[in-house]
C-alpha cells in the first residue's frame, strides 16, 4: 500500500502535476523512510529465532505491522511494572536491561527484547534503556496474536527462545 502510494506520488511529481496536492516532500521522504525501515526490519526479523521460520514475504508483512522508534542515549524505553504490550528489535544501537541497579544485559543491533510480553500481557519485568542513540522496531501483542494464529509453526522456535532465556536468567542468579 505505501509502495503504491510513493510511486504514485513519485509519478505524478515527475510529470510536473500533483495527483494529490495536499502531499508534501516532507510526507513524500516520510513514506520512503518507513518503507526502508520495514525492508531494514523484515531483513533483520530472519536471524530472530521466533521469526526464522517464516517465509520472507510473512516476514515483510509483519515488518509493515510494526512501528520504528528511536532514543536517546539515557532515555527509557521500558520500565520495570509498566504494562507491556510489545516487543523491540534492535535496528541501531545498545540498550541495558536492568533490574534496580544491576545490567541484566547488554543488547545491541538484531538483538530483541520484550518477547514475554507478546504472550502474557503482564508488567515488565525489568527497565531498559538506551546506550546510545537507539532505533528500535516494535510490535504490538494483538499483531503477533494474529500472526500466529494464521502461522502455528511459529510457536515452538518461540518456546525454544524462551526457555533459552530462562536458563540463561535462572544461571545467572546461580551464579
């Protein structure tokens, strides 16, 4: 849709007349950047254990259901209690998940955080913030509800993830 859109828009500036007026070059370059960041994203989604199995054109179409989001360096993405609704790749950038005054983690570019949250709806548990300047692609829980509704195959590299990371949790308090 977007991609209709901006050529549509492309064509109609070349021929020198406006198909739709109320357009500007700041609209124009807005749509090409998302359309970029979806690309950017679907491409990244392919090395995301929960999203591997998908075929790319499933990929793309849940890379245009998401949203990019950038942070400041310091600046809060998620905070520990809120209510989570979505979960973050990282396009650019390093984040720290922390829990009070402890790093948890360090994530940087292709790395993903808010998994948890896409199934059960409860408060996060833990802060993160950005390192450094951080751009993030983000989806909401009702949007990969659907996607696995209509992709069950998509369920067991997700628990395979999970548990992953629950050892790994379970490890470091261990340790």
């Amino acid at each position: 849709m977007e991609c209709q859109a901006l050529i549509s828009i492309y064509s109609a500036r070349q021929r020198g007349s406006w198909l739709w007026p109320s357009v500007t070059l700041n609209e124009f370059q807005g749509v090409a950047r998302r359309m970029a960041a979806v690309s950017e994203a679907a491409t990244m989604l392919a090395s995301v254990p929960f999203f591997a199995s998908l075929d790319n054109k499933r990929r793309k179409a849940l890379a245009s259901d998401g949203k990019e989001l950038s942070y400041k360096a310091g600046e809060s993405i998620v905070g520990e209690g809120a209510s989570g609704v979505g979960f973050y790749l990282i396009l650019d950038g390093k984040v720290e998940v922390r829990k009070g005054s402890r790093v948890l983690a360090s994530l940087g570019k292709g790395e993903f955080f808010g998994e948890m949250s896409l199934i059960d709806d409860q408060p996060r548990s833990a802060d993160v913030v950005a390192v450094t300047q951080t751009r993030c692609w983000a989806l909401s829980s009702w949007s990969f509800n659907a996607l696995v509704k209509a992709n069950p195959d998509i369920a067991l590299p997700m628990l395979k993830e999970l548990v992953k990371r629950l050892r790994a949790a379970n490890s470091s308090l261990i340790d």
